[in-house]
C-alpha cells in the first residue's frame, strides 16, 4: 500500500480508547495526521463534519471518506494504507 498524499484528520479527545486505538493504528502505519481535538463537552464541530456526534472520526480526503466508528477507521486505514 502507499502514504497518503494528503494528510488525514481524525476528530478525537484525550482520555477516549476508542480514539487512542486509532491513533495508535495510524502511528503504527506510519501515516501523519493531524489530530482534531474535541471538546467532550461540545461536539457540534464533529457532527458539522460527520452528521453525528460520536468519536473519533476520520475525515481521508484522498478516498474521498468521513467515518466514524474506530473498527471501521482501522479497517479502512489497514485496506489503503497498510
């Protein structure tokens, strides 16, 4: 697989697992990308990107993908990238 050529973004706050597992995968992979940070208390940014509130989101603009749920970010990050 390759890097990508444009930097991915993932929608996260400390202290969430779900997000953790994600960005440990990324780093694993090697892939920059920039971390979103969201307030736990307001997540109307992440619902703008994603039409809901949950993290983390992942936002790959070179597969033209928003997604939330940290399974499907990992699958979809190992099947383009890994």
């Amino acid at each position: 697989m390759s890097e990508p050529d444009e930097m991915l973004e993932v929608y996260q706050f400390e202290g969430c697992p779900y997000c953790s597992k994600v960005r440990q995968k990324m780093t694993d992979l090697g892939i920059d990308f920039i971390a979103r940070a969201v307030d736990p208390n307001d997540r109307s940014r992440v619902e703008e990107v994603s039409g809901q509130t949950n993290v983390p989101v992942l936002v790959d603009p070179n597969t033209d993908t928003t997604m939330p749920e940290s399974d499907d970010i990992v699958e979809h990050l190992e099947q383009h990238y890994g």
